[in-house]
C-alpha cells in the first residue's frame, strides 16, 4: 500500500540500503524527520575520537575536512506526484547531483520500502511510534546579515535545523572531490561549514544531539520568534563565543509559534 504524504509525519530510522551490485549498508546512522510537507534528513558513519574533539571549524585539518564530507544530509519539501516521492532539495550538503531524488514507497508490514525512480536502490525505513507528531512546525529561513539559506522543522518533541555553507561547491561533484580540489585549507573548511543538526525539543531548550559539525553536538539551539523573525544560537568559527543569528522567516507550515524555546 502507498502511503499519503499526510501519513509519513514523523521521525524515521533507515535500517538498510542497497544496491543492485550487491551492496549494502547497515551500519550508517539515518534520521528523516516528516512534516506536513517540510522535512529534513541526516545521514552519518560513527564520529572518530579525534573528530569528537574538536571544537571549531579553524580547527579541523584537511584529513578531518576530508571524513566530514562524506557525510550527507538536506533540507526541502515532500511531494507526491501519483507514482512518485520527490524530495525537492533546498539545503544539501552535497553537492547538488544531477539526478532527482526520487522514488516509490510502500508498505512491506510495518517496514516501509523505498525504491529509487533515477537512481536504483532500495531503503528500509522504520517509524518512531512513540514518538509525538504534535506540535508540528517549519519555517525557510534566510539570513538578516548574508542573506544564506536555513531551515527548521520540528516534529513532537524532536527538531532539526540546516544552515547552508557561505561558499558554494560544484555541482555534479562529491563534497571529497570538492576537498581534494580546495585551494587552501581555509577553503576546504568553508566547504563543509553546512550545518544539518538534530535534537530533542526539551523544556528547558532544542538540545542538539547529533549534528554535521561535531562542535555542535550539545548545544542548545535555543530558537526564539520575534515578530516575522526566528533568532538561533550559533558559534564562531573560531569557537571563541557564542553568537545569536537573526533569521527572517520566508515560508511556514503549521504553527511556528512550536519552533519557539520555552
């Protein structure tokens, strides 16, 4: 049975990938979160303890540069055109690839099966059922100061939140082609400065759990509504302080006043 787009509201947990050579993969860690149309998605291997120390974006080498740009994630839109899922791509950290990413979906028991439409491949995914669908909330964002992208989109008592990189990577390449090809280390850095961040929506605040900067990982987010504007915590790139971003809210779903910290 093919689900509605309607019915997918929630956190998702991929058990298995794989690909008609054969291989497959089901060590890696995925989450993709639903909204009413909003959703967003991260993908990562397990964290190197050298990695896990490191504090700020000035402080990664090229090698760290390097592990951290094969990780995926985005952020973007669900829609359903009749046979297919689309997930239309606002904020990636890849590089955008030339093909869609899209595919069928149907239940296999309680497993949903994905299958890939340009790209061949098969995905397990497994619904949180305990987890909460309610409150239910997305904002697009862009930066007051530089005008970059964002996203945020809460689910229950889970969130996530994107933040595009400030220097563009070619399209067509992998983000470790992108790396090996950076003129400097500074600019490899810039290139995997793209944030796509999970958490827990607590009370006491939007504590990040896992996140494509490692630096990020406990933080609180700790997002704030002031009128047609959302205001986040973020850090320099030196990690030196703590900085509070000001983003204008360009398109919403549900209720937004859920993105706020209590």
């Amino acid at each position: 049975m093919t689900p509605a787009v309607s019915g997918l509201r929630g956190l998702w947990r991929r058990s298995m990938i794989a690909w008609p050579d054969g291989g497959r993969d089901t060590t890696t860690s995925v989450c993709w979160l639903q909204g009413l149309r909003a959703c967003l998605d991260l993908r990562q291997s397990v964290l190197p303890a050298k990695l896990a120390r490191v504090r700020a974006l000035d402080q990664l080498s090229i090698g760290q540069c390097t592990w951290l740009a094969q990780q995926q994630g985005f952020a973007g839109q669900l829609s359903f055109d009749g046979s297919y899922f689309e997930w239309s791509r606002s904020i990636d950290f890849q590089p955008r690839a030339a093909a869609a990413d899209a595919g069928s979906l149907c239940w296999e028991g309680d497993v949903l099966v994905e299958s890939g439409r340009d790209v061949a491949y098969i995905e397990h995914w497994h619904r949180d059922d305990d987890a909460p669908t309610l409150p239910v909330a997305a904002v697009s964002l862009r930066a007051a100061d530089d005008h970059s992208a964002a996203a945020m989109l809460r689910v229950g008592t889970q969130f996530m939140f994107a933040r595009d990189r400030p220097l563009s990577a070619s399209a067509g390449r992998t983000l470790c082609q992108c790396i090996a090809e950076a003129a400097t280390l500074q600019q490899a850095q810039r290139l995997v400065d793209c944030e796509i961040s999970f958490g827990n929506a607590l009370p006491a605040g939007f504590l990040i759990t896992a996140s494509t900067l490692p630096w990020r990982i406990g933080d609180l987010l700790d997002p704030r509504l002031t009128g047609g504007q959302l205001h986040t915590m973020d850090r320099t790139a030196d990690g030196g302080a703590r900085r509070r971003r000001r983003w204008e809210i360009i398109d919403s779903e549900g209720e937004p006043s859920g993105l706020a910290a209590a």
